[in-house]
C-alpha cells in the first residue's frame, strides 16, 4: 500500500508495543518480522513507526502496559518463533503416522499380524516383481497356503511336517523345518518371520 502513495516519508502508527519491539530488533528470528523487514527495504520511502498507548488514562491498563515492556526487554525472556510453512507439513505428514505406529506397537490383541509387520509404512515390492510373486508374498505374510490350510477345507487333522515331526506351518518351514536348511540360505538364514519376510521381497517369493 505504501508504494501507491508514492511519498517519501510515511508514519507507521500501532499500540501493540510488543510488535514495534520485535521490528526494530536488527536481527529477528521470527519469520514474520524478518519478511517485514525485507519489504521495508525494498521500498523507496522513509518509514518511521509509533506506538500509541491504548490504555492511556487507565490505571490498571497502564501498568499490565508497563510490565509488559518490561518483561519483552528482559534478558530473561523467551522469544516464541513460529512455524514455518515447511515445519508445518512436516509435522501434518508425520504426526498420523507416529501415533498410528504408536497405537499399533502397544495394541493388545493378537500378536500374529504384528509379529510379521512391526512398522505401520505401506508394504514396498520392487517395481520389476510379478504378480504372481506379489501373491506369494501375501499368502505367506498372513500365514495361509494351500500346503498349511487345506486341512480347515477337508476337515482333515493338521498337517505334521515329515521330517521334524512338527505341526506344518508357514513360521516352521520358513524358520526351522531342517529339510529347507539349505534353501533358507537364500534369506540369510533368519532368526524370525519378521527377519524373513521383510528379507528382499523376491528372494522370500522364490524360497
């Protein structure tokens, strides 16, 4: 608005002390105050500021006035900077997703899920993986394959693992099974589901 006057010398008037105590700090930290200055210089005119009490006349206004002077000019005072545009999207993307991870690591029901997914990110295949091999992944993250669950089909008794003589599951053949002791080499050798299934996403489909 200043420009359009086009005068040399223009008069800023305000009875918010706190403000005028801010701009005329050489060296504001606040991102607001550090805009105003740079604008003050790109204009071609003078421009002087004024503070005019509000509360003249006042008793009890004048002094919360006149302790609020001196609390902005006390070297023990505390300046409160705002955030800015970029810190604000920051914390609104990854504030969700820290209490979602926080509700997930302390939910009390079953373990299974969570004791193959830990973390609450979205799943991330190789962008060269087939379907077929998206397919395998899943089945074998939520525990069901045809070799494991046929029996709940047939009405069958689960299936005992011929050589351990362990009940066949999808944690025992990838994790114990000494049959497939040579194969597990392929995710490192694995200590848990976790391990094994968060391995490289096509090493644990072909295993």
């Amino acid at each position: 608005m200043i420009p359009s006057l086009n005068s040399k010398s223009c008069i800023i008037i305000s009875d918010s002390l706190s403000a005028l105590s801010s701009i005329s700090n050489p060296y504001p930290k606040n991102e607001l105050v550090q805009l105003i200055h740079k604008l003050i210089s790109e204009i071609n005119s003078t421009i002087c500021f004024m503070w005019v009490p509000s509360h003249v006349g006042l008793p009890g206004n004048e002094k919360a006035d006149k302790l609020a002077y001196v609390a902005i000019m006390s070297p023990l005072s505390t300046n409160i900077n705002l955030l800015t545009l970029s810190e604000t999207f920051n914390i609104i993307q990854h504030k969700p997703m820290e209490e979602w991870q926080k509700f997930w690591s302390n939910l009390h029901l079953s373990k299974k899920l969570r004791n193959i997914k830990l973390f609450v990110q979205k799943l991330k295949y190789p962008p060269n993986i087939k379907r077929r091999e998206e397919v395998n992944i899943t089945r074998i993250k939520i525990g069901h394959s045809l070799l494991t669950h046929a029996h709940l089909i047939t009405k069958e008794p689960a299936p005992i693992c011929n050589t351990c003589n362990e009940t066949k599951t999808i944690e025992h053949i990838v994790i114990n099974c000494h049959k497939y002791t040579e194969a597990r080499k392929i995710l490192n050798n694995p200590l848990t589901l976790y391990q094994a299934l968060n391995a490289k996403a096509q090493q644990s489909s072909h295993f």
